[in-house]
C-alpha cells in the first residue's frame, strides 16, 4: 500500500481514464454509486459527462479533500449530507 500522500492529498487516488470506461457509456439521467469516494475521481468524472453521481466516504479527512476537489470540478451545488 502506498504510504506517501501526492498532489490530491490521497495516498491512492486512480485516474480517471478508470471510471471514464464506464461512465461514458451512462445515459444522462443515470446515477453512479461510489461506495469509497476516496478523493472524488469518480463523480469528478461522472461530473464530466452530465452523470448525476453518490459518493460515500467515512473518513473525515477524505471527506473534506473529496468535498473541495468535488466543487472546483462543478458549477452546481453540491447536495452533501453528513451523519
């Protein structure tokens, strides 16, 4: 595993040519599930191609890093809830 954080502050962020595979292939009124958000690639790049998208993370840190890279990938609001 790495141990080392990079540039998004994760230590094992994917790229997104990874969901991109399958998301490209959505409809526009579909939703993308991402049961361990990490640091948002995934509904970053459902973002990308007008995929509504839901993102799970239980780590606060991850939370919070997702959340903000998340909204500088986007012009609209996020719905976010916290429990």
């Amino acid at each position: 595993m790495v141990k080392e954080k990079n540039i998004l502050g994760h230590t094992a962020p994917y790229p997104s040519k990874i969901p991109s595979m399958i998301i490209e292939y959505l409809n526009k009124n579909d939703t993308v599930l991402d049961p361990f958000l990490g640091s948002g690639t995934t509904c970053v790049v459902a973002n990308s191609f007008g995929v509504n998208s839901i993102g799970i993370e239980l780590n606060e840190n991850y939370y919070t890093l997702c959340k903000n890279i998340i909204k500088e990938s986007t012009n609209e609001q996020l719905n976010l809830f916290n429990f």
